[in-house]
C-alpha cells in the first residue's frame, strides 16, 4: 500500500482501546469499525510511554513517525516509542510548510513525506 519510507501521520484520537493481548489501538479521526488510520503500540513497548496512551491522548491531535503498514486491510502505524509521537496543535509552526503526500479522509488526518 505505501511504501517503506517514514512519514509524518497527524490526526486526532477519537478511540482507542487496549486489546486483550495487552497491547494499544488508537484510532484517529473515525472510531472502530469506519477507522481510518490506527496508531498500534505493543504491549512491551507501553513501557516507552511516560503515560498511559488511551485515556491520556483521545481527544488531543497528535503526529506520528514511521512506516505505514497494514492492519486487516486498514493502515495503521506501530511505534515502540512515545518519542515517536507528538501532541500538536494544527498552527503549531514545527508543522507549517511541510509538504504532505496525501491527505486521509476525515478532518485532519495527513500523510507527509
């Protein structure tokens, strides 16, 4: 589906959930099941975070870095590190001129090389 570049995703969390096994699913922009791009962490990565990720992140729009992979058909991200990822604000000046490769749908959710 994409290729095996790094990207910045942005969005907003909307869900999220800690699956049986332990590990994290957020989605961003859509909740589960019309999801359109899920951020994944393991459950040996939560350790990484300096916070719980659910019930700290939902609501905020938040960047991530890494390479797109494929979730049941759908695209999600996998991080191990709260390093990899970014509360923002969407005029936060880190973000203002970057070029963007594609834009999900939904209200802010963007791919960029």
């Amino acid at each position: 589906m994409w290729s095996n570049r790094n990207v910045i995703v942005a969005g907003k969390v909307v869900s999220g959930r800690l699956s049986l096994a332990g590990n994290v699913l957020l989605n961003l922009d859509k909740q589960y099941p019309n999801e359109i791009f899920s951020v994944f962490i393991k459950k040996e990565d939560l350790v990484n975070f300096g916070y719980e990720p659910v019930s700290f992140l939902k609501g905020k729009s938040i960047a991530v870095t890494g390479k797109v992979g494929d979730l049941g058909g759908k695209p999600v991200m996998y991080i191990g590190n709260g390093k990899d990822m970014d509360v923002i604000r969407w005029r936060s000046s880190i973000y203002e001129g970057r070029e963007f490769i594609a834009c999900l749908p939904g209200t802010n959710a963007q791919l960029e090389i």
